[in-house]
C-alpha cells in the first residue's frame, strides 16, 4: 500500500474515523521533520502496537523562544519522506502552520509545574507551545498511542500530564534515545555542529555517565551527583551549561536522595547549538 | 429507551465510539445543573440537530473565582434527572471532579483576547476554568455538536474560538437566552433571589432595551449607547454593576459605531447575586 499524504486536519479527522471504525489502531509519531535514526525507532516501536502507523511532520513555530533557532532549524521534507517511505509509515501528515494555527488563534494549553523548571526555566513559553501543539495533534489524529522520544524526557512528562489532564483517549509511549557508537544522543540539532562541535558535544553525555557512575559506586545524595554531574561538563570551557540536574523521574523536581530510577538531565550550548540530555541513574547507557 | 446515566470518562469515550461508529450524531449540551427552562431549550435544539442527546451536570470548580459562590452553588441532581428524562435526554454525564481533574491535574487550557475584557477582567481564572473544562467534556463525550445559551455570551465566543483553535471537531451552537414574561433572563442564580431582589434584578433587562432603544432610534455612536444603559441601570442603587458596554459581536471589544450586530452586555450583583444578561441591538427582546 503506498504512503498516504495528509495535509489537512479535516482528510486526517476523517480517516482517523474511518480507521478506527473498522476496528484498526493507529499510533502516532510527532515530529519536527529532520528525521534520522532516532524518529525510525520510534516508528519501529509504534508498528508494533498499532495496524496503521502515522508519522507528522510540523515544525511547530509557538515552541521556539527564538525567532532565530526557529528560522534555522533543519527542514529536509523530500529525505523525511524518503525515510519515512522506507520505514514502512502508512501515512505522514504535514499541515501548513494555518493548518495548526487557523486565522486568530488564541488557545494555548499550560501544564503547571512540570513545565516550569530546567528547560521551561531557560525557555520561557517553550513547553505551553508543544502542550498546546501536541493537544492538536492528539485531537486531529485521533491515535490510540503516541510514540515520544525519551531524549527530551521534560517534554514527555508534560505530555504524558497534559494527556492525563485533558482525558484524551491515547497511551503515551517513550522511546529509548538512540546514541552514536561514541554516546553522542541522536538530535535533529547535530547537524549544526562541525567536526571540533561534535567533539565538544560528547561532554553532555559524558557529565551523564559521570554522575551515573558516582552513583553506582553509591553516592546518593542528589546535591553530590549533582556536583559530579557539573564539574564533569565544566571542564569543557566551549560548552555553556544552561543546566545540570537530577530529578524525580516522574515530578522533574531535584531529587534529596537518589534512587534508581532519578534521571540526570543536561542541556549546553556548543557554540550556538543547544543540546539536551539525559540518562536514568540505574541505567547507564 | 431508558436514559443512561454515566459517570466515568471512559464510560463515556466507549460509548460515544459506538455511536459514532454505528454513524449517528451525537449532540452534547454541557450544564452546571440546577436546571431550568432555558436548558430545556437547549436539549430541544441538540435534539433536533442530532440523534442521541447527551447531557452532562458538573458544578466545574475552576471557573469559581470565589470559594463561597462554589459552595453555595444550586445542587438539584434528583429535580435535574426527572428534567432530563421528561426532555428527551438519552444519557446523563454525571462526573466527580476526581474524574474531571485526576490527581495532580495542572493543565489548563488558556484563550487569550477573548477572555480578557468584561467577566474576564470580573473574575480573575473564571475563563480559564471554562475553556479547561469544556476541553475535557467534548474530548470526553466526543460530540459532532454541542449546544451553550447565549446567556453567557462571552463565554460562547471563548469556546466557539477554543474549539477552533484546538481543532475539536465539533459544531458549536448558540441557543437564544430564555426570558421569563417580564423579561428576567432564567439562570441558577435566579433562585438566590427573594421577592426584593427579583424585582431588582429586571434592572438588567431594562439597560440592555435602553441601549436597543436608543439605537433603534437611530444611535450609532458605542460610546453614547453605552451611557444609554450604564445610566439606566445606575437609576437603581440596590445593583451593583461590575460592566455594562456594546461590543463587536465576535471580538468582545467595544464598538465605536454599532451596527445592529452589536451586542449590549451587562454584569451586575443584586445583593450577593452576580447575574449576566445580553442583547443584540438590531434585535430586541
């Protein structure tokens, strides 16, 4: 069957009926485009718990705080295509920003204090627009399950709450991150960095593995991992730290005493490049 | 066919999947309870535009700016269930607030002009209570229409716009405000009111067919219709007015020059009562 393209939410509402009518579960990958590696797990994880499997595409423009890094960021639609074909996705969907965002719209979806600390701290107005982006989608897709990568862990803690909240009928599901052979967490983003960037960019992963492996040899005090997190990151002076924490996996709140499960989370600037990251104490990757 | 009472979201999803599968149209009209003729009217209008009439009762607790007015509210569940069944109405949505809000809920949903100026500006958080809410009830009851009294005029104009912007794809329609013989608009809060007050409260009525007079009489200038029903209304020191303007029909903003679209619109307290009334210009009741 060939690959569907959708580009109004009126065609996606209506096949959505359809499909789930006929009794068919669909999964829904949202994407910003500029897919690699990363976004074809993902659809590898929703082919397995869904009959039909829809990719978006939308570079949604609310969520950046920056008109620059918005303007800038990757758009390489016929490769996304491509890639999606290959993947097996039976229909990608790729409204226009009227599409999303009819003629004075003035909605927005707010999730409270899961979306105020770390990256909702350092980009302001960031996370009400991939809440209210993501409602959207949800409502126009109609899927019975959601597949989001566990890179950006903030992000789909708010998700899977404002999911919970809104009482929309879908199971959040979190993907693995995918890393290159050296660590380096796959991110649409890599493709700005250079070669001595790339480099540089390794020490986010690395501040990671520093506080898991504190951890493993029992440090549980969450200001100590914190520390450790930190001054494995602070060694590299071309990277600027927006933040190193670690938090309850599920309140994204520092953590007094660490468990298995706290996460350490990281975003830094490599040049003009921000980067996040993250890795659960107990599961070092 | 006896009327269905439900009191879960999930109940409610599966049932609204089955009737949308097996093709008919469900109408819902979303209530606080305590109800009167004027929701009667409404199931008389959801009945005529669809084929199963689902009506939901939930004293929302986020729209209340004031924790008295919350707790005071008109409970009438046993009077509003006989109401529903001689009506017409197939199924009765009858949700706890654990169900409407799950623990830890912090999502909100959030209009922004719209909700600004008049019982925005009145009531700090009201709106934002009844976008949030009235987002849950059509992402739970799924209806294709959804029937709100043009009693609460901005309030209609915040949810024709969320629905739009969220992309629900429901049809929001306005029913016209029930009027007792004297002209009293019926609302809940109408049983607050003793003899006094109710002979009061007409004071309402009254500047909005002042401010239709006056532009029946060839007033076109918002400002000088506006004085029209702010001095009517002034005539009676026992109301207390929080607004009184002529706005554009769809914006909410005060007009300049009114056109027959223009809507005259009035919040005032009788004694502790705060009632809302409106009027189009062009047409008078």
């Amino acid at each position: 069957m060939a690959m569907e393209r959708i580009d109004t939410t009126a065609a996606l509402q209506a096949l959505a009926h359809a499909e789930r009518c006929a009794g068919r579960r669909i999964a829904l990958v949202p994407t910003m485009g500029a897919l690699h590696a990363g976004h074809v797990s993902l659809v590898k994880i929703a082919r397995e718990r869904a009959d039909r499997v829809w990719l978006s595409i939308f570079v949604n423009p609310t969520q950046f705080d920056d008109p620059r890094d918005l303007a800038a960021y990757p758009r390489t639609l016929e490769a996304d295509l491509a890639i999606c074909r290959d993947a097996g996705v039976d229909a990608v969907f790729t409204p226009d920003a009227a599409q999303m965002y009819p003629a004075g719209a003035q909605t927005s979806v707010e999730v409270d204090e899961l979306a105020a600390p770390l990256c909702g701290a350092a980009r302001p107005g960031h996370f009400r627009g991939v809440a209210t982006v993501v409602t959207k989608l949800l409502v126009a897709a109609q899927p019975h399950v959601a597949v989001f990568g566990e890179k950006d862990y903030q992000q789909l803690a708010v998700i899977r709450r404002l999911v919970r909240d809104l009482l929309l009928p879908v199971e959040i599901v979190g993907a693995p991150t995918v890393r290159e052979p050296d660590g380096l967490a796959l991110s649409s983003r890599n493709s700005y960095l250079d070669k001595s960037a790339r480099a540089s960019a390794l020490a986010l992963v690395e501040s990671l593995r520093a506080a898991a492996r504190a951890f493993a040899q029992g440090e549980r005090r969450g200001d100590a991992l914190t520390a450790e997190g930190a001054s494995s990151i602070a060694a590299h002076p071309e990277v600027s730290v927006d933040y190193f924490a670690v938090v309850d996996a599920v309140a994204m709140q520092p953590v007094v005493d660490a468990t298995p499960e706290s996460v350490g989370i990281v975003a830094a600037r490599v040049g003009k490049t921000r980067l996040i990251d993250n890795m659960v104490l107990g599961q070092p990757e």
